[in-house]
C-alpha cells in the first residue's frame, strides 16, 4: 500500500493510510490535533502536500459525535484543487460524465475514498442483472440519471484517480503500461462496493511484470472460489466465437509468461462489448501492430483450475462483463482518431491537460473533450473537438457551442472541426508556472 503523507498544525507528519494499518494510532492523534486544527489560521492547517499556487491546501479533521471517531476531509469546494493522484481529489462533476448519476452510485466517502454501487454481483453465487438504461433528466443537455455504475464507468474512475487522465510534461517516458497498471491497482485501493475494496479483485496483466503474475495466482486461488475478479490490461488479440466455441480474448504479457491464463468470453457478452465500443471493437479486427493506438481491457470474471489434461492447474477465465477503452500511446484515453490527434499533439506540444471521461454519462451529455491546465484560466480552458457533419450531428454541435459560449465565454474554449479542416487551431497560450 502507498503511503499518503498529511502535515498536522502542530507540523506533524501523519500517515493516511494509518486508518487501515495503525487505527488506534490515526485516531489518537486526530483525536489530539482536532482543536488546535479549529483554532489556526487557513495556512498552518492541516493539510496534505499537493502544490497549489495559493499555497497548501487546508484538510478539516472532523469529528462524527454517533461514534465518537475522527477523520480528514477536504475543504468545500476544493477537491478539484488537488493532484489527481491525492485521495483528497475531487473532480468537478459538472466537467465530465460523473453528472451522469443517480446521488448515492458514487460516493466520495473518508479521506478520499470513492464508494460505488456496481452493476455486477461480486459474490459468485449472486446472478447478475442486466444492465439498465438511464434515466432522462432536466439540466445540462443530454444530461441522464443512471441507477449503477458499468464497468466502463468503474474502469474511468480507477483511471481517473490513478492519474492518468491528467497529462504533464514531465510524465514523458515514464507512462508506461506496467507503470500506469500499477497506478490503477494502488488507486483501488481507495475505491469499495459492497464492503469490499477493489484491490482485493484486482488483477493486472502486462508485458515482464512477474509481480502481477504471481498476484493473479494468489488472488485466483484466495478469493476465486467465493468472489468474481477484475482483470486489467491491454487486449493483444480477440478472436470471434466459432459454431461452439466462444470467444478468446488475450492480454499482452498473458502468454509466455507465468500468468498460466485462458480467457473466454460468452458469445453474448462478446457482441455486447463490440456494440458498446465500435472504435475499440475496430481497431481489435486488426493486427496489433497495424492499431493506431491500444485497447484497454476491464474484465469482470470468474475464475476456475484446470483440473485435467495439458493445461492443468492453469486458470480458466470467464468473461461476465467487460469494457474498452482506446487510450493513446501515453495511456490517455480517447473517444475517437481525431481526440487521439488532438491528444498525441498536446503531449508533443508539452502541454498539461486533462481528458474528462464519460463514465456511463449519456452520450449528448455536454462536457469537454480536454481542459487545458496551463494557460491564465483558473478553473481551466475547455477544448472540444467536432468530427462530423450529418444533420444530427450538427444540431449537438450547435448545442455544445451554446453551452460553451454561455458558461466560459465565446472567447473562452477552443474547438476544431476536424470534418472539414485537417489542420487544428493554435492552441492557447501557456501561462508561466501553471502545472507545467
């Protein structure tokens, strides 16, 4: 487990994550710092060690009088202020799908954790619903009320708070694969459902990772048996279902290496994800070098020993669900060829951004594409790109354009028809000393 460092007023170094490893610990000093914290200025709060032009960011410790327990909480309205990798980051729901939900399928509970109400059972013996159309609503356009969380949206979530939704310069080189699954598997450790902490499931494939192919065989043969496992990477190859047979889906790295792992997934749940996802679906009918850019896979399976024969004592995986999810070779994710353009020139151009991800939002549901974070826009300048012109389309582009000019000014967000112009527009300019 990671370890996130908190400075107490009195200059303290507190550990976060004490609450799991150490709770009489974390509570004794909270317990001790909870007036002193009251009574300080702003600036010599508690507070954690993102950076932030204004200086720290204060974290109130709070007291819950039912139990008579303590714990840190971000101050109001400044969770989108922090690093998208704090657990005290808290995105503006208004600038990405998360508006999309019904109140109560994402929560953000104590000290940054995310708790989630999924649409798939995670006990084996719980059969699973089908999925649920959303709700309309007023609001926003295109705004939808959706009752669970899919594993699209759980696969933006873990995505989103591992950081990888946000780009810096000084990420270059490092975004690697294994790197960003690693990033994903420590910030499950921060997301629960149903009593249970993400991580627990979570199993990670990819390339020269022997850490990850031990994990599966222990987390295989620990919670297997009782429970229904996530696994995570970047899909090498899906092969179509034949007359009896389903399909196979094989993660890069899964073979020869020490993962020992088959994957099937059900004829159903394969024409299900190719449907959910035409671009991903697209660029899987190719040779994997021939993709213009990879294919994240969230799997929710279950897990069984081959008992018999050749494979014996291998894992046999079986798809219940899945999602993907087109990322650029940085691993930021993209909606289509012309977001992945746009993305691959921002990194080319040292630019800091972030991508807002759709989770399970309608799909008229109006937010940005990218939020550049560099330039004089304190709250950041939106960037939309436009790739199409039928009727349709146009009506949602003027849709967009009227939001946009209404809430950041017809001077305040950039765009690009990508339909009509091959060339985008100059990006806006940077502003020295913003997260660059």
């Amino acid at each position: 487990m990671t370890e996130t460092l908190i400075i107490l007023p009195d200059r303290e170094r507190f550990i976060l994550e004490w609450r799991q490893t150490d709770p009489a610990r974390w509570e004794r000093r909270l317990r001790a710092s909870y007036d002193l914290n009251q009574r300080v200025p702003r600036a010599e709060k508690a507070h954690c060690l993102c950076q932030h032009p204004d200086g720290p960011l204060a974290l109130e410790i709070r007291h819950r009088r039912e139990s008579d327990s303590f714990h840190l909480a971000v101050w109001k309205n400044e969770g989108s202020l922090h690093e998208s990798t704090c657990p005290f980051y808290k995105p503006n729901p208004e600038t990405s799908g998360r508006a999309g939900y019904m109140m109560g399928v994402l929560r953000e509970g104590l000290d940054g954790e995310a708790v989630v109400s999924l649409d798939v059972a995670l006990r084996r013996t719980t059969p699973q619903a089908p999925l649920e159309d959303p709700l309309p609503a007023e609001g926003r356009p295109g705004r939808s009320r959706q009752r669970v969380m899919t594993l699209l949206g759980l696969l933006h979530l873990l995505w989103e708070r591992a950081g990888l939704a946000t780009w810096y310069p000084a990420f270059s080189g490092y975004r690697t694969p294994g790197v960003s699954l690693g990033r994903v598997l420590a910030a499950a450790e921060h997301v629960r459902t149903r009593q249970q902490t993400l991580a627990d499931l979570l199993c990670p494939v990819a390339q020269r990772h022997p850490g990850f192919a031990r994990r599966l065989q222990v987390v295989a043969d620990h919670f297997g048996p009782s429970r229904r496992l996530f696994l995570l990477g970047i899909v090498d190859r899906l092969q179509p279902p034949a007359a009896r047979v389903d399909a196979t889906l094989v993660l890069q790295g899964q073979r020869g290496a020490s993962y020992d792992l088959f994957t099937t997934v059900p004829k159903a749940e394969y024409a299900r994800l190719l449907h959910s996802a035409p671009w991903a679906a697209k660029l899987l009918g190719q040779e994997p070098a021939e993709r213009a850019a990879p294919v994240v896979a969230l799997l929710c399976v279950t897990v069984d020993r081959i008992k018999d024969g050749k494979w014996a004592g291998y894992i046999a995986a079986k798809v219940i669900r899945g999602a993907f999810m087109v990322v650029s070779p940085d691993m930021i994710p993209a909606d289509s060829r012309h977001e992945l353009t746009v993305a691959e020139a921002l990194v080319e151009a040292e630019r800091s951004f972030e991508k807002p991800l759709r989770f399970d939002a309608d799909q008229n549901l109006v937010f940005p594409d990218f939020v550049l974070t560099d330039t004089a826009a304190r709250e950041g300048y939106p960037m939309e790109v436009f790739g199409r012109t039928d009727e349709d389309y146009e009506t949602r582009r003027a849709e967009k354009a009227d939001y946009y000019n209404a809430v950041f000014g017809s001077q305040g967000w950039w765009s690009w028809n990508a339909a009509s112009d091959p060339t985008w527009p100059p990006f806006p300019a940077t502003q020295r000393g913003r997260k660059r």
